[in-house]
C-alpha cells in the first residue's frame, strides 16, 4: 500500500464508508477505490487530479495534502513555482 492509498483508506474510514458506499460520491467503480486503497492500480500510481479533488471534498480531507500524497503538483504550488521559478 502506498502513502496516498493508505490515507485514502483512513479518511474513509474515519467517516464510516464502504468501499461501495464512497464509489458512487466521487464517480469511479468501489474495484477502482480497491486498487487506489491498496496500489494496484493497472495504469499508473495514483488517480487523476479531479479524482484526487472528488476525494477530497467527499472525505472532508484537504486536497492539497492528497494531491502530494498522490504524487502531483497543486495547482497553487505549481502557480508559485512558475511565478518564481529561482
């Protein structure tokens, strides 16, 4: 399991959702929540960043905090990086 997967699995946790009962409030299968949980994922690491941000706001989480866990850039992180680049 890796880090974004393992604080998906807690988050979900923490507000007494299934699997089943989580899939449907961010729009992807409950086998595809599984695969994110436990990092089997068949095409790459880690979601989407409109998926990261649907989990997100279903789990009360701070996106931000899961967009890193999930190994992408904020959007407010790469605006400053941009803007700022030295």
């Amino acid at each position: 399991m890796n880090k974004f997967g393992k604080r998906i699995r807690e988050l979900r946790n923490a507000k007494g959702y299934s699997l089943r009962q989580l899939a449907p409030l961010v729009g992807v299968g409950f086998t595809y929540l599984s695969k994110i949980e436990t990092g089997r994922l068949d095409f790459g690491d880690s979601p989407s960043a409109e998926l990261v941000q649907r989990l997100a706001i279903a789990l009360d989480a701070d996106a931000d905090e899961l967009l890193i866990a999930a190994g992408r850039i904020p959007n407010s992180i790469a605006q400053h990086i941009f803007q700022n680049p030295d």
